[in-house]
C-alpha cells in the first residue's frame, strides 16, 4: 500500500486511494483474517485443513509461498504481526470492479461511463464526508 497518496478513504474492510500519479488503488484489509485465508488459499489451488487455527494457516503459506513473516499468495499477502498474530490484505486486479463492490455496500451509486479514475475519485469524496 502506498503510504504518500492523494488522497484515500476507508469503508469497513475497505481502502481507496489516489496515488500520486492519479492510478487509483483499493486494498482489503481482513476482519476474518481465517475466511481471507481461505480465499487467498483457493485463489491459488493451496489445499488446506479448515480444522487449522488462523496462526497455523497463516504459517503454513507463508512457508509455501514466502519467506521469513511475509508471503504473496496471488493478489493477498500475508505476515506475521510482532504479536504473532496473523495479517493479511488483498489488492484487486481489477480495480472498477472492486469500486463496484464498495460502491454497493456504502450505497454509492454511480454512472457506469465514469473512468477508474473519476469513480476512485467521486468514492472517496462520498466515504469521507
């Protein structure tokens, strides 16, 4: 995630930000750190025990898919916290449509002839008010 940007909202789960060259980004940050493991697993064919805690899921693919307290698995990654506890956040791909779905749970509504640009832009002045 980019920490010097334009400007960025949060809504929930979610961050939108403009980066300084105008691209808009969104990233996930996991409240159900164990759900978003099992997405990120099945993302990417990683079979996986669902009778695993969060901490041993979290392990077991950064050991397969990283090094040390971090891994890329697809479009999440995931790291060991300080504390030992298990982070993990998504970036999308296809950013009009992650703007889509955020659009839908903060009740934006918005005109499908907008670029990713103007939409990331319009949604974040909406969350922040």
């Amino acid at each position: 995630m980019e920490t010097n940007c334009k400007k960025s909202a949060i809504a929930g789960e979610y961050i939108v930000q403009v980066k300084n060259d105008g691209g808009i980004e969104v990233f996930r940050i996991y409240d159900n750190v164990k759900g978003g493991l099992k997405e990120a697993a099945e993302s990417v064919g990683f079979e996986y025990d669902s009778n695993w805690t969060t901490r041993q899921f979290g392990a077991k693919l950064i050991k397969e898919y990283g090094s040390g307290k971090m891994a890329n698995v697809g479009n999440f990654v995931v790291s060991v916290a300080d504390s030992g506890s298990i982070e993990l956040y998504r970036s999308y791909e296809n950013t009009k449509e992650a703007l889509r779905e955020i659009a839908g749970k903060v009740g934006f509504e918005y005109d499908s002839n907008w670029n990713t640009r103007q939409f990331g832009s319009k949604l974040i002045d909406f969350i922040a008010k």
